[in-house]
C-alpha cells in the first residue's frame, strides 16, 4: 500500500508540472523590468548594508517557506545525528540566510571585483598547483558544491584572464537569462547551456580551458550512488567519465563568506590526479566519491553556508523506497 500512494503522488506530482502555465512573453518581460528597478535602488546603498537586509528577509524566508524548512530540518538532523534540536534550527536559519546573500553576491561582484582590488574582498588557500596549471594550459576540471558562494570563484578566475568555462541550466524567463549570463560573462567568464554542453566538450579539453562544474545535484536512477553525509546520494556520471576519457585533473573548489561580509576564503580542498586512480578497480565511482568526500569535509567546517535546502538524497538506490 505505501509503494501504491508513492507512486501515485509521484504521479499526480508529474502531473502538476506538465499543466503548470509557462508565463508569456508580456509577463516576462514585466518580471524582468521590476527586477532591473528594484536592482537600481539597492545600489544606492552600500553591500554590507544590502547583506545585512538580505540576512534580515533570509529568517523571514525560513518562516514563511514550510515546505523547504521542513526539507532543510529533515537533512541537518540525518547528516548531523549527535546535534540537539537547538543546533539544527539554528544552522537551518542561517544557510536560508546564506542562500538570499549570495544572489547580493551575484549582483554586487561585477560592481565591485577588480584585478587591482581583489585582495580586499578574498584570500586563498592551496591555490598554487591549480593556478600553474590553468596559466601552462593544461586541461583541468573544476568542480564545486552548493555550498558558500561557489559563483564568484568562476568570476575571479575570468577577471585575471584564465580561460574557463562553466556549465549552467538556462532560466525560464529568457530576459533575466540573458541579463544573468551577461553578469556572469562580463569579465571573461564562458558559460554553456546544460543542454547542449557534451557537443562542446571534446573541443574544449583540447585547447586547453578549463571546464567548472556544480556537482552536487541529485542525479536521478541514472547517477553513481556515493557516500555523502552518512547516506547514499546519486551523483552525475559525467565528471568522472570526462576525467576518465581524457586523463584530466579534477580540482575541488571551496569558497566560504567571512561573516556577513563580502568577502570569500577561497580554497582548492582536493587534487585529484589521474594517477591516482589508474589502479582502482571501479575508477568511476572511486573518483566520484572522491570530490565527493572533499564537499563533505569541507561542509563540515562550516554547515551553515550549505544548501540544505536541497533535494540531494531524493532519488534512493534499489531496495530503499524513495523519498
């Protein structure tokens, strides 16, 4: 009986979506120009005072939001199983503080980020192998969670001129797509649409870029089930498959917010070389749960800047029902 009403809400859930209406063209539009007059009042103030106040409505999210706090809740107390109640409410509320300060992040950076400045807004850690690589081109991928503010490190590395390229899903409204994109790519960043992402790789590797990826969605019946957090978690084959085909490095990419400021600890917090896994018996997988671990490692030293609001163990292997 339980598996029957399982997959009747999946169903009537599949339902829901294919009949939900798709806003016309007028509407978007609408959208996208209260967007651009609302951005044009919150920069009159300065960043630190636009954080404060997304801080501020991040709390009133986590009220108002039942669904995803109750998501969020469920995800702290099974990956942090020795933490009281008091802990985990108070680490939800402030990743949902987290996740409305980076989109002040995301607006801010091509305001204020430049060469001769950078130091007043990050710092690094065990950057430097990385850093020769990309400068000597040598392929490289780059992979990072949800986790801090992972945008402005594809930022920074297109403001000193390395040569990157990061995978994206398209928005909806095709207005604030391109308005996001153009953000994105002003300083020389290179983004492709998820969809047609795989043509491009090959020729991409070849000349020596450098490829970024978010790599902690949950990847459906078809993904790598790995360890993360205690809980087997599906994992997108591809990064791994890349590594593989082409002998590239993966690095894993950190960047934690320093307070409530604007300001990023940026770190590479693994390495992982092709040599390292050309004798491991499944070299799929061993690489997969090996960035996968570093995410985890690093989540830990600060949990609050992660997205657990995610949907991350959604999909469950074979024998487990799903969530």
């Amino acid at each position: 009986m339980a598996a029957a009403k399982q997959r009747y809400m999946a169903e009537e859930q599949r339902k829901r979506k294919r009949n939900k209406r798709k806003k016309t063209i007028v509407e978007q539009w609408l959208i996208y120009v209260l967007l651009r007059i609302f951005l044009f009042f919150v920069f009159l103030f300065p960043v630190e005072m636009v954080l404060k106040f997304a801080a501020f409505l991040g709390k009133g999210f986590w009220k108002c939001y039942a669904r995803g706090r109750e998501r969020a809740l469920e995800s702290l107390r099974t990956s942090f199983p020795d933490k009281d109640e008091k802990w985990i409410e108070e680490t939800g509320i402030r990743s949902f503080e987290n996740l409305l300060m980076l989109t002040v992040d995301v607006i801010f950076s091509p305001r204020l980020i430049r060469k001769e400045n950078w130091e007043q807004y990050s710092c690094y850690k065990n950057v430097e192998r990385v850093k020769w690589m990309m400068q000597g081109h040598q392929p490289l991928l780059l992979v990072a969670a949800h986790y801090g503010n992972f945008e402005i490190m594809g930022y920074i590395l297109g403001e000193f001129g390395f040569d990157i390229y990061s995978i994206a899903r398209p928005f909806d409204n095709k207005f604030l797509n391109k308005y996001l994109y153009d953000v994105r790519q002003r300083n020389g960043q290179k983004i492709i649409d998820k969809k047609g992402a795989s043509e491009q790789m090959e020729q991409i590797v070849k000349q020596g870029s450098t490829l970024c990826f978010i790599a902690d969605q949950n990847a459906g019946k078809k993904g790598i089930f790995v360890d993360f957090f205690g809980r087997k978690a599906s994992t997108y084959k591809s990064i791994g498959l890349l590594a593989i085909q082409y002998n590239l490095p993966i690095g894993v990419g950190v960047s934690r917010r320093v307070g409530n400021r604007f300001f990023f600890e940026i770190e590479i917090a693994r390495l992982i070389m092709p040599e390292e896994w050309k004798d491991k018996d499944d070299a799929l997988l061993w690489i997969t749960q090996e960035y996968t671990r570093a995410f985890e490692d690093s989540i830990r030293k600060d949990p609050t800047q992660y997205w657990w609001i995610h949907r991350r163990w959604k999909t469950r292997p074979k024998g487990e029902p799903q969530r």
